[in-house]
C-alpha cells in the first residue's frame, strides 16, 4: 500500500472511531479523536468551539444522561461518500456526508438529520486527529414516537 493510500485509510479509521464512539457513549473515544488543545468546532446548533473539551463535556451531559438508571438518549450517526485530501505527510482535509438519527425518550422523539462535514486533520503524536470540524446541517425530520415501544441496548458508559 502507498503511502498517501495509507494516510487516508488512517484518516478514515479515525472519523469512524469517532462515530463509533458518539453512538457507544464513550466520551474518552469522543474526545481522543481530537488534537490535545486548540480544535475549531463549529457544529451549528451544538455551538461553536476553539477547544474540543466544551464539546466533549455537551456530549458527556447529553449522551450520558439518566432517568431512573437507564439512558434516555440514543444516537446513531452513519458517515458516507468521505472525500480526503493530503495537503502533506501531517495535514489533510476532509469531505463527509452525515446520516444521524437519534430516539429522544425525554421528549418522545424521533430526530433524522443529513449534513456535511468539512474537517481538517494533523498528525499529533504520531496519529492522525481532527483538528477543525464544520457541520452543515442540510435538513432535518423530527417527529413523535408515540406510543412505540423502545429497546435500550447495552453500553459500556
């Protein structure tokens, strides 16, 4: 494998962790994704950060929340058609398309949402990280659950 092929492959490793670790609650993983210090996140509604710790501890609060012992918010977030681009052996930019769909069991909702991300990638310590993340939502549904019936699943959280 080239390297450039393999620098990509790394990049994507890394976005997928960082999906992966969102929908499994695990905020360590969420914020392992990204540089030590300094990351520029504009995630619309969400805010807009210069660090990756305010962001980190919103997802703690909301991915993390309880209701007599059992979470009450689950997400489930599906990147597509990535689109990465080596400026040089240390920096990259990156492309995403984003599928999230979250049951809100506070509110009774269902929330589908597609956007794009637009992000920039360092290697730091020897590993590729996400330096600076834009999501643009594009649209979003949202409607009751109803009455329909939930199944939590188990999370190591």
């Amino acid at each position: 494998m080239d390297t450039d092929a393999a620098h990509i492959g790394a990049i994507k490793q890394l976005k997928y962790r960082y999906w992966r670790a969102c929908d499994a609650k695990d905020v360590k993983g969420f914020r392992d994704c990204f540089v030590a210090r300094g990351a520029r996140i504009d995630y619309g509604p969400l805010g807009t950060f210069d660090d990756a710790e305010p962001m980190a501890k919103i997802f703690e609060r909301v991915a993390l929340h309880k209701v007599d012992g059992e979470y009450v918010v689950f997400d489930m977030h599906h990147g597509h058609h990535p689109d990465i681009t080596l400026v040089s052996e240390t920096v990259a930019t990156g492309r995403w398309t984003l599928e999230f769909r979250q049951l809100n069991l506070l509110d009774r909702t269902e929330t589908l949402m597609t956007g794009e991300y637009e992000d920039e990638y360092i290697v730091e310590s020897g590993k590729w990280k996400i330096a600076a993340s834009t999501l643009t939502v594009r649209w979003t549904l949202r409607r009751p659950l109803g009455d329909a019936e939930v199944k939590p699943g188990t999370f190591a959280g």
